[in-house]
C-alpha cells in the first residue's frame, strides 16, 4: 500500500504550474496527508468557513454508529457490560455460572425506552424526541423529532406522495445538442412548473466552449453507458474540464486559478466549469434524485495524492443548511490511512461522526480500479469504451491519455414541497490544465421520499 504523502514534498504534476493562490484552510489540517492531520482542526464538509464546533446549520440530522454487543461471566445470575468476554461477579442466590448480555449504550437519559445510541434516539436528552415520534412541522420547532435526518418536514402521505420518481414527460425536449435548453432536457427537466432558469459559466474565465454538450450517447455505442431514458428522449449531458465530446483529455480550457474552499491544500483549481439551475420542488415531492458517470484522467496514477480533480454537487436550499452551499455527494473512501478530504463532525447529517470521508473525486471508494494497489476489490467493470478514459494496464502505460471512471452513481437528497432552491454541479482540475476530468449527467428526476446519499446505480 502506497505510504501517505507528505505535504511538503509531494510531487506537482506541472511544477512550473504549481500554486498561486494559497488554498482557505477550511476543511482541515492536513488534507491528504492523514498522518499528519488534527482532526480537532477539521471544519465542517459542505459549508465553507463554519467551525463545525459552533457552526449550527449543520443541527439537523445526526449520523449512525454500531450498537455494541457482549458478554459477561459469573458465579449466580447477572448482567454484564462491554464489548467482547470478561470476567466478574453476579448477584444472586445459589451457585453456577450464569451469563448475561450488554450494549455499549445501556443508559437512556431521558426515559423514552431508546437507549443512548446516536443511530437510534438521535437526542437523548430530550424524550419527545426518538424514532416513531411524530414529526412536528406545522408550525415548525427546529428538532428532527422522529430521528429520520430530517427536521420540520411535513408527513409522508400515501395517497398523495409517491416513493419513486415523478416521472416527467420529456417527449418534445429537444435533448440533442450544444444549447443550455439541451442540457436541460437531456437531464429530463422538461417541466417549466419545476425548472426556472440556468446559467453555465467558468469562474475562472477559462472558454466553456466545447466543454458541454448533450448528446445520444458517449464513447463506443456498444458500451455501458447507455441513457438512463432511452426510450423517453435518448440522451444525456456532458460537463468536461476540457472538450466534452472526443477522446482527447489534455486540453487547457485557459483562464486563471482559483481557491477551492472545499479543500484545505496549496493547489489552485483550474479549468473550472459549473452549471446552476434553480428549481422549485413539485407539491407532492420530498427530495431529488441525480444520476452520474465520474471520469478522470488522473486515474490510477495519483491515487492518494491530493492531485483530486473534483466533481462537486452543491445545493442551495433553505431546508438544507439555511442556503449556505453545500456539497451533498460525499462517499467513503478508497484508502482512507492514505487519504481522505473530511472527519464527519457532531451534528452534520448522512455520515458517522469521526469518520473519513471523500468527495467526487479519484480518492472516492465508488471508483473503479485499473492496476492501484494490484485491485484488491477487482478492476473495473463498467465498459466506458470509446471516451478516452479506459484503464491503463501499468504505471508505467498511464497517463492523460487513460483514466477510469466511478460507473453509474446516484445522489438523492430530501427538499421541502414547493420549496425554491439550486443546484450547481461543478467540475475542476487541480494544479494542471492537462489531466482532464468529465462527468456524464442523466435522469434528474424529483422523489415522493428521497434516502440522502451517494451510491451505485
């Protein structure tokens, strides 16, 4: 396994590119190089310049832990508590050997019948507040009362609300071209009742020509990246660091460098690409749902490194951390001793306080192996032929020329009905113009009930 690097001596790609601006120091210590890493330094993921030991937007959800289980050992009959086999004496009458059982979290402070255990009662100091409680939202009181991760959000109704996708009826989108009404419609946003307005634009003045494009399909025909809406409007939309359609991914797209508040390193963003949209959620919806393909040119060779290009989703809505923006497709990592972009803090919903995790990027787990570390979990399976980006069989073969990819993923996050909000899905490279990263978008569709995170299709 590759040793963490150091932050002070770590390879630049471009050394004559490396560094201008030096990156907010917003996340955390020493991102990249966990060795080094205070986690008491770490900020809160997703909202750039809150200290997540005061920051109170992110009070609205908590994530989960693992109950504890074991056993003790004694004379009589009793109960024991701890993690694993123990000796000890129980009380009772008679002699014999008895055993009991224990969690780690017996103690139910505030008397509800749910033990102390953040993946069960999500606030025990407080016993109108555990899971089956009903939600109060009307007027709204700020908790997330039945533990679900959602606070004030109004019931789920059967006969209105609907737990998959509203599907919308894309037949007359124009969803094939180089216009931002194409990407619209290629994503499936064909309702004018729910999709306001659009702007794509580089905030580092790198040309965004050529680097979208909605198209019929990317790379071979034959591949797996087949439309998630074939038989609706046959499409998807491309966002690239460099030229969206083609194989060739070491284009400079020009402009400036940029801080990235997301990351707490010395490298400047490059070719900075975001598309916003501003939508207004359905009545009948609770949440969203995005599907994607992440690929990258610097697959597998800076696995590891903070050389991360990123594929940020950020939302901005008031049920989501009173409109700060916000980063809502974060994963596990693929080797987080190595490397990792965030500590989840105290408070901050969808993740397990105190553990690593990534952002859209090389380090995340849902990327597919070429040859790092000799694959341990297996190479990659899903065929992306025809992009550019195939695997590299070695180091020693690799560069901009190949690259992977995450295959499918999808991010469902939960908003309010009716409620006005944005998305922004931003791509950049880190420290280069040449190492160029893409992303194919489909299916946004809004959800009766939506699971926050990130996964496999």
């Amino acid at each position: 396994m590759p040793q963490a690097p150091s932050c002070t001596n770590l390879p630049s790609k471009h050394p004559e590119e490396k560094s201008g601006l030096a990156f907010l120091l917003l996340i955390a210590g020493l991102v990249g190089c966990s060795s080094g890493g205070d986690a008491s330094q770490k900020l809160v993921p997703g909202n750039a310049g809150s200290d997540s030991s005061t920051n109170e937007n992110w009070d609205i959800g908590v994530g989960t832990g693992d109950e504890g289980e074991g056993q003790g050992e004694g004379e009589g009959e009793g109960e024991g508590e701890g993690e694993g086999e123990g000796e000890g004496e129980g009380e009772g009458e008679g002699e014999g050997e008895g055993e009991g059982e224990g969690d780690d979290f017996p103690s139910d402070v505030d008397g509800d019948g749910w033990p102390d255990d953040p993946s069960m009662d999500c606030n025990d100091s407080d016993s109108e507040v555990h899971p089956g409680q009903a939600e109060v939202y009307d007027p709204p009181n700020g908790k997330d009362d039945d533990c679900d991760g959602q606070t004030d959000e109004a019931p789920y109704d059967p006969d209105t609300d609907t737990t998959g996708p509203i599907e919308p009826d894309c037949t007359a989108c124009p969803a094939v071209g180089t216009s931002l009404s194409h990407m619209r419609c290629a994503i499936d946003l064909c309702d004018d009742n729910v999709f306001l307005s659009q702007t794509y634009e580089s905030p580092t003045g790198a040309t965004t020509d050529g680097s979208y494009e909605a198209v019929e399909h990317f790379g071979n025909k034959s591949n797996d990246l087949t439309p998630l809406y074939p038989t609706t409007n046959g499409s998807y939309a491309l966002m690239s660091t460099g030229v969206a359609v083609g194989t060739d991914h070491g284009m400079s797209m020009g402009g400036s460098g940029m801080e990235d508040p997301f990351s707490s390193d010395s490298l400047e963003a490059q070719d900075v690409m975001e598309w916003r949209i501003h939508l207004k959620a359905p009545e009948e919806s609770h949440g969203f749902r995005i599907h994607y393909v992440f690929f990258s040119a610097e697959y597998d060779d800076y696995i590891g490194t903070e050389y991360n290009d990123k594929f940020y989703i950020f939302l901005e809505a008031q049920s989501t951390n009173n409109k700060e923006r916000t980063v809502i497709n974060f994963t596990q990592c693929r080797d987080p001793e190595v490397y990792y972009d965030f500590l989840c803090p105290a408070g901050m919903p969808y993740c397990v306080e105190g553990e690593k995790y990534c952002y859209m990027a090389i380090n995340t787990a849902l990327s597919e192996c070429c040859w790092y570390g000799g694959c341990p979990d297996g190479k990659a399976t899903t065929d992306i032929s025809g992009t550019g980006f195939g695997c590299a069989l070695s180091k020693n073969t690799d560069g901009y020329s190949k690259g992977s990819s995450t295959g499918w993923l999808v991010t469902e996050w939960p908003v309010e009905p009716g409620e006005e909000f944005d998305v922004v899905f931003h791509i950049h490279d880190t420290s280069d113009h040449k190492f160029d990263s893409e992303v194919i978008l489909d299916k946004f569709v809004f959800l009766g009930k939506a699971q926050a995170g990130t996964k496999p299709l």
